[in-house]
C-alpha cells in the first residue's frame, strides 16, 4: 500500500491510497480541508481500480490527481450556482 498526500488544491489537501494486487491497481482519494473548518462541507472521496497490464501505477496515479482536481472544481461549481457538467 502506497499512502501520501499529492497535492493541495483549492483549499484541499488531497490524498491517496494506492493498493496493490496482481492483476490490478486500487485507488482511494479523500479530500480534507486545510482551514479550521476540519472535515465539514468538503467533497465526496471516490475510489476506481485499473488492470495492471493496461496502465502503470504512475499513470493511474496522475489520472487520479487529475480526476481529483475536476471534481473539486465541479464541487466548487456546483456550490455557487454554475451549471457544469458532471465530472
């Protein structure tokens, strides 16, 4: 199991767990805020699993910080009216 924090983006520290197995990779990404606000009105983590033989464990790891950061982006969207599309 690989455990880190990627990134902070928008106010949100994201982080994510990697497993894996010997055909597939599992990954688990949560956001927690980083103002005094704790675990309050953040948006929902999301978890997905890849095939090993189709995609390496760093390109399912950028696909997930990238699939991070649109859902924090459509979450903001959504909290201020806008119409997006859903991620």
């Amino acid at each position: 199991m690989i455990s880190h924090e990627i990134e902070t983006y928008r106010g949100f520290r994201v982080r994510m767990i990697l497993e894996e197995t010997p055909t597939h990779w599992m990954c688990e990404v949560t956001f927690e805020r980083t103002d005094s606000l704790g675990r309050h009105d953040v948006p929902t983590g999301f978890g997905k699993d890849a095939d090993k033989s189709n995609v390496s464990a760093l390109n399912f790891s950028i696909a997930m910080q990238s699939e991070a950061r649109t859902l924090i982006d459509w979450w903001f969207a959504n909290r201020i009216g806008l119409k997006c599309p859903s991620p």
